[in-house]
C-alpha cells in the first residue's frame, strides 16, 4: 500500500523553525551518584521554534504524576507553547512542593534564556524518583543548551541523546507529506526501555472506560511545520497516541512522567482545517503521518525494552468489545509465563489460554484459536483451533517463535472487538539489571 | 496469645479415621517426555475416610477450568463426599470432551478401588495443560495405591510428595483443639510453586467484586475429625481461603486447576453446630485452627515459589475500601519493578508508590507512608512518611529489605481499609526456570 508520506532526515529539526540541542549538565551525576566521566551521556535538551505553535499533549494517569506532568497539563490546556526544556537522570516525582517550584523554575529559565514567556515553555523529566533536581546545574545547562541551538541533524540527535536513560539507543524519525502540495514536514524523538506500560490522556485523569492496569517513563516529543490549531491537533495526536505508545508494555508498568508533546508552527503555510469536524487530503495526510511517526517512536521503545531479546505483537480478534479484546491482550502481554515462555522460544499455548482465562474479557475454551506469524500477520501458523491443539508439528511451531520479531494471533470467536498490543519478553537481562545497586545511596526512588 | 489449638504430627492423617498414599504411575514421564528413573517423584495420591465426610471446597475462578475442577463442584455442591483421587504432571486442562470423561474415570477407578459410588470421589490434577491424561498408567496407579493406604506419617508424607510438580519440597500441617472437652483434629497438605495467584470461589463463578487479575496452580487438601454440616463448613472454609490462599502471589498468574477441599468425617464426636448462625467456643476454636492451617500452608507455598529468595507480606492500611487496599497491595505485589528491587535488596520506594499510583485504589501523594519491619509487625523503620523521605538512613533501610522474610508497611491515610498480601521477589531464577525447554516436544502447554 502506498503511503502519503515519505521518509526524511532530521528528526525533529526536519520541520521548518525549528531548532534543538542537548548538553550535559551533570544531573546524572547528581541523581544516581555515578561519577561524571569523559563522555557522558547528555542529560538537558530544549527544542524550540522560532514562531509560538499549537501544542497538543498526553500525559500519565498515573495519580502519583510528577511536578513537571503538572506544569504541562496547565500549558497544554492553554493550546499554545513554542519550546520544550527536558532533562533526564532524574524524574523530579514525589519531590513536594519544591519538586513543582523546580520544574516552573525549569520553564521561566529557558524562557529567560529563549526571550520567551515562562508559559510558553513546557517541560519534562526522567530518571530518578524521589530526588530533588539539582537546581544549580540544571540552571547552567539551560544557559548552555540554549547558546548552541541549532537545525542540523546532530542538533536533532543530541537531543535524542540527551533524553535517554536505561535506552541503549536513539529513537527518532522524521516524514515528509504534501498538504494542497505544500510540503510538511513532521519529527519526532522519544525514549523509554523500563517502566513500561503507558496509559496516557490529556489531562492525566483516566477515562472511565480506560483499561485498568495500564502502566515506563517514556517521552515523546513531536514537532511540525503544519498549520493547525490545537483544538484539532489535540483529538488528531489522542487517536495516534491511543494506537501507539498506549499499547505497548514492557514491563506493565506505568510511569509517574509519561508525556507526549507535538508542537506545529505552521510555517509550511498550509490551509488551517476549520470547523468542528475538518476533513481533507492533507489533514488525512497529516493523520497518517503522525499515526506513523507515532507507532514507529513506540515500537523503538518495546525493541530497546530492558533485557529485551524478542518483540512480540500480540493480536486480538473476536472478542465481544474492543475494551475485552484490550483486557485479553494485555493479561497474555503481561503475564510472566508467557513472557518467560518467549524468551526460551517455547510455543507454550497452555500459559497463553490461562491468561486469557483469567483476563477480564469474556472467554469460551472451545472457541479459542491461537498462532503465529511473522511480523505483517500472513501465513498464520495455528497451534490451537476452537481450544484443540491443531497438526502443526512442534518444530514448525518453534520455528515460528524463534525469530526476534514475531505476531501471536488470537481469535476469541465471540464478537467483532478488536486490540494489538506490542510486548516483549521477560529475560535474566531484565531481572539483573533492575534488581537494584545496593551499594548506591541514591538509588530509594526511580 | 495463646492460641486454642495445637501442632501435632501427622498431617492430613492426624484426624481419626482418614487414611491416604501415593505412588509413581508414569504419568510424569508420559506428560513431560521426561524418562522414569528409579527415585522418580510420586505422581498419584488417594486421600480416604473410613466414613462418609461433609465436604466443602473452593476453586480457580480461570474461565479456562480443568476437567477434574469441573467434576468437584458437582459433587461439593452435594455436600458429601468420602474421598479424593489426585495426580501429579499432567493438569488434565484444555483436554476437552475426552479430559471430562478421563476425570470421571478417576472417580469411578477410585469408587471401584475403595468400594465407593464414583460421586463419592473428588479428582483434582496439576501439571502439564493440554494433553490427555494417560488413562492405563492413571488406572494401574489407583489400584496400586489403594492396596497400600493407611494411617502413618510416612503414609502422609508419601501424598504431600505425590502432589508435587516444580515445588522443591512436601508441605504438610496437622493441628489439634479441644471442642466440648472432646480433642478434635485437623490436617493439610498443600502443592504450588508457580502461576500462583489464586482467585477462588467455591463454585468458580467470578463474584462481581473479586479483584480483578487474580491468577498457579495450587493444591491443598484439609481433613477433620469434627462433626459439621457441609453448609457450617462451606462459609468456614471460604473465608480461611480469603484471609490464605487467596492472598498470595508468586508470579500473578492465576491456574486452570486451583483447588481446595476439606473433608469432615465427624469421627471427633464433637456437637454439630446447628441453626442458620451457630456460635460457641468449639466452633470458633475449629474456625481458628483452619484459618491458621490455611495461612501455615499458603505461606509454604510462597516460601517455596519457583526461584524465589524473599518472602515479602504487603501489609495496606487506610485505604478507602479493603477492595482499593486489596488492588494496592496486589498492584506492589505483582509489579515486576518492586519484585526484582526486592531480589536486589534495595528499599526503593519510588518504585513502590509508582505501582500504588497505577493501582485502581484511590491514592493521594502527600498522604502515603511506607516503612518496613521484621516479620510480626513491631518497630516499622519508615522510609516515607506523607509522601516525603524520612531521616532513616539508606544503610538502615537495606538492612530492613536483606532479610529473607520481612513485612512492608503501607498506609493510604484515606480510610479504614486493609488488605495483606503474601509476595515473593522476582529473580533470575524464575525466569531460567520458566523459559522452558524447547527441546521437549511436549512442553506445549502448562
């Protein structure tokens, strides 16, 4: 199928007005007690336009949310911003009263820097619960970041640098589309490899029909040259986000900082879309475009998942709703058996049907089918038809698990509801690197 | 406090008139493609009263049931019973048609062996899901067993083995009290190690209220002496079950065959209770000794869970409801971030109150203190109190967590809900052990 948008360089600094940098400030250092060495990692990053924007945003519905979710909400709300400041090595979460004043702090300083209102900068953290930013570097990171913003593709990659923490890479991308011809352009960069599993909406109050359990710190920030108001970029980036970093899980669970910005500056100089339910090319263009850039931002963060070795997209059909097909999905994502199962390569169906039967989602043995593909869904290999084990030998199912990338399709023969979620599996790796460093006195939180 | 009851030896023998044993019939080799060895592990028990029993009995509330779970609730519901039949390596889950037919055969193989109706016998399996029982072995076990019952420790030690599957050692209790002058006994063994998270009911119908996500499989069979209706003993036993069996979690994921049933031969000569509310000293005496033979069994049980090094009970208070504490301590419990932080021994409370925060309890960041003690419950060293740090040293605080059993505190300060949950840490162990064995071309289910 033929998409309406193509590949480009430049991440976030693709779209026209934009800028981006990221330094390092030594809160890292600070934060986990790890001694600052000749080339670490970056740990502050402001993006920034030249022209105010339109902003959209989702955020944790974690109810313990960190000082800077706060800030943003009330930003996000007002519909408009034009820079984002971010730090990570420490999440500025359960940090009271001065944990909100820093992250205001964080907003009127890189707006001091900028020649920017405080209220158009939005701001974000990661790392570290529990631990007071060190307020000192952070104020000379922002002064240092914000002499060196610039548009070229290392500007774009240290700030992906700049964001990450247990990631052992990068995440960026960037797409081109035409809207009435008009070239726009559209970037993003994320990170996240722990504490995964988001559950993100606008306000960071969770919907009454949201799944329960949802729960990583993950970042994402968007940028775009399109011409949009926020009113309609904020339900466009909700039906992206909901298809995207709201269906993977790494871990299960749900960080206190999960965000999600996308600011549009409008300076590719397309038709506004007007009215309360805009239509068009473009604005499909746009959508489709953001749904990728959004589902490829998310699939990078389940690959680079802590200890993870295999990406497994579990797809659910038949089920009596959409929320139930979710509950199934996710109860079998997040199972230990089954996880631990795929990282040995082990077919197991046994462990896959337990969970579903445990799921909230309604369940009849006999109608359960179960199988495996690769990654694009063809050729489903089938394990287990209406709950009987089917003539697939063992080694064609082996076969079928092996790879780093695989499908597990699930029909439930109930219904017409529908969910995809993007898991991994549960590795030593995991384990080893989470259990903990003892001999650390900074690590209580995070 | 003294307590009313006494340990006494003997296990699920103690009670007058209960005679049972086990023996290897291959059903290990055949379900896991495992070869017979000498020394192999006992794989088929029989648990019989000289007499007819009032039973009571409560299972898995998975959608997905074994056949042998189907079969019991029937004949709970009956109210009497005089024996049980139970296997080892093979869960008789996800069989069928013919995995129904096969637990009936067991009833009926049992019934024959001991000169009992088949509906006089209750069956329950735990091992390997989705392969058929196999029935020549199965039946050779029954009548080879039957022949060598009886009354000794080593008769009871025999089925505490005979249940076993990835459990490293029996788990058995026998306790003694006094009903109107008259000595009445009461005894147990239990089996489970992972996919342990019980949700049971007594007739596996999910109750609206139960906590969502609960998920092992395990086993426990009670016996007594005392003289009891089924309809005293039946709310007797759930609520031993809803303060033990259903409080633990190893790896959150609930089984297909998890069961409990207490057989009551009357053979104590105590006074039945009668009447819709029956009260009195004997009775509270009984009711006391099987909470504490439930809580001794479901605390072996997660002592024994597969890898594990720390027993941790999640203890929640002020909660607004004891539903919310309960879904705050299970969302601790089972969050696979606190679990490898408690196998690191690290106090990390950030981790902690990030799962409180996703939990579907009602949590206020300024409100939640969390501290540690010793087992018991005295001298709590608090690491957070009112969302902020307390002075307690980190050096204080690791020494809290290295135990191999403590007790972690949590208090909501929103109400007068409580919950306890019994956990275990997460380790690398586990997850070697659950990786599974891909070269075992049976190993497609359980």
């Amino acid at each position: 199928m033929k998409t309406p948008f193509r590949s480009i360089e430049g991440s976030i600094v693709a779209p026209r007005g934009f800028r981006a940098g990221g330094v390092f400030c030594d809160i890292k250092r600070i934060g986990t007690g790890k001694g600052s060495e000749k080339g670490q990692k970056r740990d502050l990053a402001i993006i920034a336009s030249v022209v105010p924007c339109s902003v959209a945003g989702l955020f944790t519905t974690n109810q313990i949310c960190a000082a800077p979710v706060k800030v943003c909400v009330d930003i996000v709300r007002g519909g408009s911003a034009q820079a984002i400041v971010v730090n990570s090595g420490n999440a500025n979460a359960c940090t009271g009263r001065q944990g909100l004043l820093d992250a205001r702090a964080m907003t009127k300083a890189t707006g001091a820097a900028l020649g920017l209102p405080a209220e158009a900068v939005l701001v974000a953290s990661t790392g570290r619960i529990g631990v007071n930013l060190p307020m000192p570097q952070v104020r000379a990171g922002i002064r240092a970041v914000s002499d060196v913003l610039g548009s070229s593709a290392d500007h774009a990659a240290q700030t992906a640098e700049s964001i990450m923490t247990s990631d052992t890479r990068p995440k960026q991308i960037a797409v081109e589309f035409l809207w009435d011809g008009l070239p726009v352009r559209l970037g993003g960069v994320c990170k996240g490899a722990g504490m995964i599993q988001p559950g993100m909406s606008a306000t960071g109050a969770r919907p009454p029909a949201f799944p329960s359990g949802l729960h990583a710190t993950m970042l994402a920030f968007l940028t775009t040259d399109a011409a949009i108001d926020s009113s309609h970029l904020q339900p466009i980036l909700e039906e992206a986000v909901a298809l995207s970093f709201n269906r993977i899980t790494v871990d299960g669970d749900m960080s206190t900082n999960d965000t999600v910005l996308l600011l549009a500056n409008g300076l590719a100089g397309n038709p506004k879309p007007r009215g309360r339910k805009p239509s068009g090319k473009g604005l499909e263009s746009f959508r489709a475009a953001l749904n990728h850039v959004c589902l490829d931002l998310a699939k990078k963060i389940v690959r680079d998942g802590e200890g993870v070795h295999r990406v497994v997209t579990v797809k659910v059909e038949g089920a009596r709703t959409s929320l139930e097909a979710d509950a199934a999905a996710r109860a079998v994502a997040n199972s230990a058996l089954v996880k631990t199962s795929w990282h040995g390569g082990d077919p197991n169906w046994g462990r896959i049907i337990d969970a579903l039967g445990y799921s909230s989602a309604t369940i009849v043995e006999n109608k359960v089918d179960i199988g495996y593909s690769a990654p694009g869904g063809r050729n489903v290999l089938w394990s287990l038809k209406r709950g009987q084990p089917t003539r697939a030998t063992f080694a064609d199912l082996c076969a079928a698990v092996a790879p780093s990338e695989f499908e597990l399709h699930i029909r439930l023969g109930l219904g017409r509801g529908k969910a995809t979620i993007y898991a991994a599996d549960l590795t030593e790796a995991y384990v080893d690197f989470n259990k903990g460093n003892v001999a650390d006195p900074k690590s209580l939180g995070g």
